[in-house]
C-alpha cells in the first residue's frame, strides 16, 4: 500500500482501502464503481467534491460564494477543465443548480443519472444521528427537528438536501454529521453542572463540532506511522478561524474543546471561546445586551478579532505581532496557551500520548503557531524539530518531532469532503453486518 508518509493518496486509492475495510465485516461489500457528489451548504455558500473511484485523475471540486446577495461568484476546478462565472443574486436552488452546470459544461458527468452517492454535510446531529445515515422522509424530518441547535446552519443544509433529492432523484442521499463522531464522549466529558431538566428536556449538553476533520486526520496519523487506530492515544489539533481540539483515543473521541456550540473552547478568529458565564450575565445587565446582540459577541466581535482590535486572520495578527504590535502579540500568546493547556488537559484524560496533530488552515500553514503551541512540553515527552517545523510542506503528511521525539508530531493536511465520500460509501453498506463502527486503517 503507498502509505500516507510518501504522498498524498489518490481519490480511488483512498475510498478503496476504505471499502476494502467493508468486506472484514461484510458478507456482500461494495464492489460497484462508485461517482459520489459531496455538498457543503454554508449559511451564503456552496462547496462541492466530485469523486469517482475507477478514475486516478484529482476529483473536480468547487464553489458558489455570497448566495443570496450581490457579487454572487461561481468557481469550478476539474482536471478536464475549469468553469467561472458571476451568477444573479438568488435563492440556495439557484446556486445548486449552477454546480449542476458546471459539472455538465466542463465534463465531469454526462447526466444526473451518472451520480451514484450524494453526500450532504450536516452540523448538527443531536444525539439522535451518531453515524452517517442514509436520507430519507422521516429522516430529513428529524434532522430538520434539529433546526433549534444549530439555527445558522441546519436550515440551510436541510434545504440544500431537499433541491438535491429533487435534482437527482435516482441517487441515494447521505448525510454526514460534524458531530457524530464525538458520539463517543462519556457523559462526565460531555454534561455540564447545570440543572439535570435542561439536559433531558432541552438537550443542553456538550456535543463537539470538526467530528469529520478530526476523524480524518487521525486515520491518516496513523496510516503515516503504521499503526492501527485502536493502537493510539491522539490529540487532533484543527486549528482555523474555527478551532478546536480532540482527544482520540484508541479510535474514539473522548473529549473535544468545542460544545454546546462551536463558541466553546478554543480562542478562534471571532469566537470567544471559554468565558465564565457570569461574564455575559453582567454585560447584559450592565451594557443592557440583549440575547442576540451577546451571541453576535460571542461569535462575531471576539476571538482574535476582539482582543487585537486588528483582524480576525491569524496571518495579520503574525505580522502585526512580529512588527511590535502589543494586543496582536497578547492575542497571539493568548490563543496558542489555549491550545497547549488543552493538549495537556487531553493527556491527562487519555492517561498518556502517542501523538499530536495539526491540521486546517493555521495548524498546516503556522510553523510559528505550531512551536508557541508546543513550548514547554518537552516535559511530556514532545520534541518540536525546528527545521522540519519550519520546512513542513502544507499539503502533505508530515513529522515534525525529533527523531528520539517520545511522542510524534505531525502535519496532517484535511480533507473533510473525501472523508464524507467514505461516510457515505459506509452508509450505503448493510449496518447490520458492520460490527466496528470506527473501522481500523487497512494494513
């Protein structure tokens, strides 16, 4: 098998190693070629991935931005040819039916019918979806039920599923959860100390957000260092304008830094990440805030943003900070001391390491993130090599640890839409016949 560490897998490489994991549990596994459409519906965008498993050639991918409001901007990318153009101001459908086009126009596929597996992102999947799931009516249904826990985003997917059904009504529809692989916390990781009725009655608990990402990366680790995932104890560091850490072990997420909402944990380009909560009860008395007006701090005015009074882009803040800039260097210690007092946290949970991941926009392009966010803990056993920290190529998997380094450190590059493939393609498998639900790395 071309293993990870020499190069980053080709689509059909990827997917088949991971059907291949099917017929260990699998009397009738997947054998047919598979050409599987990835949706991403964003709160004003579309993201997409076409794969196509009997096909060597990068999958076609692209992008609709600002649905919904003037300048709306279509962009495909193919390995047969390009597509762009500037579309109308109009509704989700409108966008949809453009990458439809695009796909068309630019010779990915020929028809509809030519779509075997589409496989839709959804945020939130509530304690009710712990896998990917297979959309029907009375699925959709419930996911739409959802609606309240994540309402920026969840409309906005159940939409896009529904004109997705309705342009391919041959394909089957998958859903992919962000939060079903956290499905695994145990209850005194995921509960918080309020009243037991708002959970029960009201779902208030801590479910964890980056589920897709972070379960990828962690194959990939391991695949990298040739081992199987039930042989590691992980922290996955997925470190973008949105961020957050999880604690894998053996396989499993145990812990994740975001919670109820993605505004938990880490200090992140707008979010605020964890505030005492009496913070927010006094700016409301005091500053007269109402509900909206503190989410909109929360989420929107905080983070590096806030405390910089700069930007909320890490790559300004870096700048700023190397120039002298005060608040971007307090924001910038601020948000990498989150990130190694939660690596510590994580250890502590799991009882021990095997290794630390970086991953996402900041965690594989900031060699000087990666070496704030590790300094001082040679005490646990991580060596940061300042080199290959330094040289580490952003889109490929890579050590960059010392050789004598107890535990690893790697740059995994993420690639949320080809896991979502996978998910889909595990879906569509006999469930009754599957019996591991975190399958092991091919050997």
């Amino acid at each position: 098998m071309n293993m990870v560490g020499e190069g980053h897998a080709s689509t059909r490489d990827f997917l088949q190693q991971r059907v291949s994991v099917f017929q260990e549990f699998s009397d009738e596994p997947l054998q047919e070629p598979e050409k599987i459409l990835v949706i991403n519906c964003g709160s004003s965008s579309l993201k997409y991935s076409f794969y196509d498993t009997t096909d060597d050639a990068p999958a076609a991918h692209g992008q609709v931005e600002r649905i919904g409001i003037e300048g709306t901007k279509l962009a495909h990318h193919g390995p047969k040819r390009g597509v762009k153009r500037d579309l109308p101001r109009g509704p989700f459908g409108d966008a949809l039916n453009a990458m439809v086009e695009a796909l068309l126009e630019s010779g990915v596929i020929g028809g509809a019918g030519e779509v075997s597996v589409v496989a839709h992102r959804v945020v939130h999947g509530g304690e009710r979806f712990t896998e990917a799931t297979v959309i029907t009516d009375e699925v959709l249904a419930e996911i739409e039920a959802l609606n309240p826990l994540a309402p920026l985003h969840n409309p906005v997917n159940v939409a896009g599923i529904r004109e997705m059904r309705r342009l391919f009504p041959a394909a089957p529809h998958v859903a992919v959860f962000d939060t079903a692989f956290h499905h695994t916390l145990p209850a005194y990781a995921y509960l918080y100390g309020l009243p037991w009725e708002f959970y029960e009655k009201k779902g208030v608990r801590r479910y964890g957000f980056h589920g897709t990402s972070h379960h990828y990366v962690s194959l990939r680790a391991a695949e990298f260092l040739k081992c199987r995932p039930n042989q590691l104890r992980i922290v996955s560091c997925h470190l973008g304008n949105g961020s957050s850490l999880c604690a894998v072990d053996h396989g499993r997420s145990v812990d994740t830094t975001m919670g109820f909402t993605p505004a938990e944990g880490l200090i992140m380009g707008t979010r605020c990440g964890d505030v005492d909560a009496g913070v927010i009860a006094f700016l409301e008395r005091t500053e007269k805030l109402s509900a909206s007006q503190s989410e909109e701090l929360l989420n929107k005015e905080s983070g590096l943003l806030g405390l910089s009074g700069i930007s909320s882009d890490m790559r300004e803040i870096l700048k700023a900070a190397n120039e002298g800039h005060h608040r971007a260097l307090l924001a910038l210690e601020a948000y990498c001391y989150r990130v190694r007092k939660n690596i510590g946290a994580y250890v502590a949970a799991m009882g021990g390491l095997d290794a630390v991941i970086f991953t996402a926009g900041i965690g594989q392009g900031s060699a000087e993130v990666r070496a704030r966010a590790l300094q001082g803990l040679d005490c646990m056993g991580i060596t940061l090599d300042l080199e290959r920290n330094t040289k580490a190529p952003f889109d490929e998997v890579c050590r960059i640890s010392t050789e004598d380094s107890k535990i690893a450190v790697l740059v995994v590059p993420t690639d949320e839409e080809r896991m979502m493939a996978w998910e889909a393609l595990r879906a569509l498998a006999d469930p009754k016949t599957l019996t591991n639900p975190t399958p092991d790395c091919p050997e």
